[in-house]
C-alpha cells in the first residue's frame, strides 16, 4: 500500500500549446475593450443600483455555473484547454461573452492556474496529472456588466499540506468578504486575510488584487489582500461590487511571468491557492453575486 504524501511537491508546470481561439457568435454583445487596443475606457461608479446588482449576479451566476461545469471533466490526463473549452461554450450558450477572451491581449476564455502558478495561467495542451492542484478562474459579460469568480480544484488524490492551503485559503476569502463592512476603509479586507495567512506561515501575495467589478472588467478601485493601510483608503458604501481573491503561498511570494507575458507562477516553485468571489456590500452584511446555481457545490458563508 502507498501512503498519500504529507508534503506538497514542488512545481515543475510546464508551459503546453495554445490552441486557435475560439468563435464567440455574432449574437452575443463584446465588452468595449474589443473594439480598441490598450485597457478599458469604461467609466462608473462603484456603488451600484438595484437593477445593475441584478444584472451582475445574472452575469456572475452564469462564471460560476461555467467553471463549476468544467470542474466536473477535471480528471489526471484532461488538458486545461478542454476545461476551457467547456466553460466558454456554457458561457455563449447562455447568451454571455467570456470577458478574458481578447482581453489585452488575452488569448482564452477562462483562466487555469496548476500548482505554483499563481494566477493567469493560460490553458493548453498540458494533461493535469494526479495530485495536481488548479484554480479555475471564469468571467462572464452580459447585459453590460462583468461577474468574476474563481476557486480551486484537485486532481485525483492530492497531498495533505496542498488540501489544507486549499481549505485556509478559502477561509481567507470569507473572512476577507465578512471583513468588508459600511464604513470601513476597503483596506480592512487585507488587513484580515493577512493575519489569518500568517498564522499558517503562508506568503500572501501582494502584487495581483482584487477590483470593483460591474460595466468594467476592472474598474480602477484595488482590494489589497495585504494589510496596505494607510494607502487603498476608499470608505465601503452600501452598494459597492468588487472582488476578493486573494492568493496564498505555501513559500515565497515572489514570482516569475512567462514569455507568455501573463502567467505568474511562485519562484521558489511552491504551491499556491486562490478563490474569488464578486460581491456588494449592504447595510448590514454583504451578498455574494457569483454563487454557483447549484446549492451543493460554491465557496459559501
Ligand atoms: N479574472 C481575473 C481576475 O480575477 C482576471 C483575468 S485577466 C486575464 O481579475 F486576462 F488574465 F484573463
Ligand atoms: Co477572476
Ligand atoms: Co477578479
């Protein structure tokens, strides 16, 4: 008999074949980065009405049905590219634009970071082996707003200390969401997940943030998962949509890109773990706008 491994392997991803992007029917509306070089020029308000909430969970329902959709082909010797492929012809069936499809460049509709890469890990023809973990990360465009949700899966059986970054890193994101209360300085986010990281000795990645979520993909308001006081200041309104997402180490939180151009993965090639859920904040508590359709299955409080 063999015995599961205690310790998380150190990385040794390596960078597969893109495949041609995929068709996205002329039916489904284009977020307006597509029709210019360079970021987004959108300009609103991160406190958002009624009606633009509703739109964005609808927009965010369907992320999360995609990659919890292409979550279930996940299996030892299935490549990202097929996950990817998965989640976005349920995004364009459901009448939504992969957002990450074209975006600055961005060749693919969803997000696939295994092991130590970190995040923007871009799908290929690399086969996921036993004891692998990934991020999935999905956004979905429709009816003029953006929803963005990630979270982690495993491949096979994985090692305990991967299990358990896994586990406390979606902790983190909870305790992050309940941290973001009417009042308090949007730093107050980071400020929770850091301590808690540190209890377990994990690196908490500075560099990548979540955002204010809505007609943008990314709409200039940064959610720090690090204690970033007495900068990112931003007082939280009733109403507000943004992500938390933060990402956590099991060693350094230092990172290489690829040639790629995107794709960040940990220089010490250790593991790490990201979950992200877009959410407004309410007068007295807050509403996820990227649950999952499927009660049995999601990050929830
Ligand atoms: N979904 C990612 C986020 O959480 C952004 C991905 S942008 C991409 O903000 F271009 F890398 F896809
Ligand atoms: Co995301
Ligand atoms: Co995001």
């Amino acid at each position: 008999m063999t015995e599961l491994a205690s310790r998380a392997p150190l990385g040794h991803t390596i960078q597969g074949r893109i495949s041609p992007r995929l068709n996205v029917p002329n039916s489904i509306e284009r977020p307006e980065y597509m029709f210019h070089d360079g970021p987004e020029r959108i300009t609103a308000s991160d406190v958002k009405d009624e009606e633009t909430i509703e739109r964005i969970r609808e927009a965010g329902t369907i992320a999360a049905d995609a990659m919890y959709e292409a979550a279930k082909a996940i299996k030892p010797g299935v490549t990202t590219d097929t996950l990817d492929r998965i989640a976005h012809e349920y995004m364009v069936d459901n009448g939504a634009y992969p957002s990450t499809l074209g975006y600055m460049g961005y060749p693919k509709s969803i997000c696939t970071s295994v092991n130590e890469v970190i995040c923007h890990g871009i799908p290929d023809d690399r086969p996921l082996e036993e004891g692998d973990i990934i991020n999935l990360d999905v956004t979905a465009y429709k009816n003029g707003v953006h929803g963005d949700t990630s979270a982690m899966f495993t491949v096979g059986e994985v090692d305990e200390e991967s299990r358990l970054l896994i586990e406390r890193t979606a902790q983190a994101t909870l305790r992050g969401i309940r941290a973001a209360k009417v009042g308090r300085e949007i730093n107050v986010i980071g400020r929770v997940i850091e301590v808690y990281a540190k209890r377990f000795q994990y690196g908490d990645v500075h560099d990548f943030t979540g955002h204010g979520v809505g007609e943008a993909f990314h709409s200039g308001l940064i959610v720090p998962h690090y204690d970033a006081a007495p900068l990112y200041n931003t007082v939280i309104e009733p109403g507000m949509v943004f992500t938390v997402e933060p990402m956590l180490t099991l060693g350094t939180i230092d990172y290489d890109i690829w040639d790629n151009d995107w794709t960040a993965s940990t220089k010490d090639k250790g593991r790490t773990a990201q979950w992200e859920h877009t959410i407004v904040v309410r007068e007295d508590g807050f509403e996820l706008l990227t649950l999952p359709s499927d009660p049995s299955v999601g990050l929830r409080p």
